[in-house]
C-alpha cells in the first residue's frame, strides 16, 4: 500500500472505484457528505482517519462526484483539497464537465503544482465495482504516469486523447449524447411496442438479438422489465449531462435536435417526480400519456 490515494462521492460509481483500488492493494480514503457510505466503505477496508488530516500524504484523489460545481467545490472550495495536496500529486476528474471546464481545473492545478487528469468514466456501476471500467482521458504525460496505479485498478480500457485536459470532457460529450438518447430511444420503443401487444419481456428478448439493439437497451430495459427503479443512474443525470451537450453544440454552432428532443423527455420525468428514481423510469412519461401499465405497477 505505497500509494496512497482518496475516492471523493461514494455513490454507486465512485463505491465500485473505490473497492477496486483497494482490492488492486492501494491505501485508500473514501470521503462522502454522507458519513454513514464513509463508515461503511472503512469497514470493508478503506482507511480510518479523516480526509483532510490525511490529504498531504496523498499521491491521487479521484473526484467521482454529480457535477462541475461539486468538482470545483472538492478541488478548491472553503475545504478544498487541491491547496493541501503534496506537489506532484494527481487529481482524475471523473464528472461529466463541459471541456472549458476541464481546462480552467487543469490551469488551477498546476499553480499549486498539482498535476490533473481529466478523465470521465464510462460503464455503469457493475463495471466499475468490477474494476473494467472505460475511461476517457486526457492530460500531460507526467498526469498519466502519476495517474497510472488508479487507472490499473479502475479500468480495462484507458483512452489517451490528448496531453491537456478537455478532449477527454469532449469525449465524453459524444458519448453521454448517444448514451442518454439510446436510454430514451429504448422508453419510447418498448412502450411503442405495447400499444402493440408486444410486453416489455418479449421486447427485451427479441430486439436485443436484433439490429435495433443497443448497450443502453441492453443494460436499462431489464429495470423495466422487472419494475425496477433502484437507482444505478438516477434520472437526474440526465438534464445535466445533456444540457452540457446542447451548451457544447451551441458554442460551435451545431444544431442536436434528437439530443434536444431526448432531453425534453428527461426533464419531464424530473417533474413528474421521478429524478430519483433510475433512468429508465422515463418509460413512466410514455406510459403515462398512453395510459400504459408497466410492469411492478400493477402489483404483478
């Protein structure tokens, strides 16, 4: 356990992170503003004591939290670590950010000779509690070789995509795009297909083997399926990452009208109450116009 690194928001991605750190043999703090994912993560193995006593012992912090604001607020808010980190250690930023972002963290860092990895994740919360998680990144060489240990532990797959932060965040754009679309595109599909006849199981177990299939389709209608809402990834997410998408496309200026018209969908099932729940809740907002009966809401 020479290195010696924090996991900031222990939520269901940032959770699996951390376990794999520790399984790959890294001391590891967790931090979360719930203390009670904090304690849980110390008996499974995390290190006792607090982050902030600890944070100029550490080689690695890895910020695994909803948003820019709460990145920026980790890194350089009233208790912010990045001011209390030893000069050469690194910081991955794993939120979803736009790319100016990225880059304004990247600048910051390095006036306290802390070096920043941009790099966004992909995979959902069984990838990363596997450690076979996809990341995104971008930043100098000297933020990959620091970087490496965690990357090890958290990922199969690590793209190099540049050697300043911002093409990872661009990236990871792109794919939030395809991702919460697909996720849409599969609601509206499978309730389609009800007003057919077709029940969501037959649905999942045909189209899944079929061209119309897709890794959203493949992950989110299962949750459906079996009236699941347990939030992997919460529906809140999505107005978000997608608002960054339509903030990114207009800065071009590039029209997203299918991106648009998925995130409408989004923001509707926020207020229909369902920001909580897990993304594939947005079936509700199909199913509610077409006065559909999914399955779990029936008692069934």
């Amino acid at each position: 356990m020479s290195c010696k690194i924090a996991v900031v928001g222990l939520g269901s991605m940032g959770l699996g992170m951390a376990t794999s750190c520790l399984r790959a043999g890294l001391a590891t703090w967790g931090a979360d503003v719930d203390p009670a994912k904090v304690t849980a993560f110390q008996s499974e193995g995390g290190q006792e004591g607090s982050l902030a006593g600890n944070a100029g012992t550490l080689d690695a912090v890895v910020v695994v939290v909803l948003n820019a604001a709460q990145t920026e607020s980790v890194l350089f808010g009233e208790a912010g670590l990045v001011p209390t980190l030893k000069p050469g250690a690194v910081v991955l930023s794993c939120a979803t950010v736009a790319p100016e972002f990225a880059r304004a963290m990247e600048a910051r860092c390095t006036e306290h000779g802390v070096l920043y990895l941009d790099a966004p994740i992909s995979g959902g919360s069984l990838r990363a509690a596997a450690g076979t998680l996809s990341v995104m990144a971008s930043g100098s060489p000297a933020a990959f070789a620091a970087a490496k240990p965690v990357l090890d532990a958290v990922s199969e797959t690590v793209f190099e995509l540049g050697d300043a932060a911002g093409a990872g965040s661009a990236m990871k754009a792109v794919n939030q795009l395809l991702a919460g679309v697909h996720i849409a595109a599969m609601a509206e599909a499978m309730t389609f297909g009800m007003t057919q006849g077709v029940a969501p199981a037959q649905f999942l177990e045909v189209i899944s083997k079929c061209a119309g299939a897709s890794w959203m389709l493949e992950n989110r209608a299962p949750h459906i399926v079996d009236g699941d809402y347990t939030p992997r990834s919460s529906v809140n997410i999505w107005p978000k990452d997608l608002g960054i998408v339509l903030e990114i496309a207009r800065s071009v200026p590039f029209e997203a009208p299918i991106t648009a018209a998925a995130l409408s969908q989004f923001k509707v099932a926020v207020d229909m109450g369902l920001g909580a729940e897990d993304d594939a809740a947005i079936a509700k907002v199909y199913a509610g116009r077409s006065g559909l009966t999914l399955p779990g809401e029936d008692g069934r």
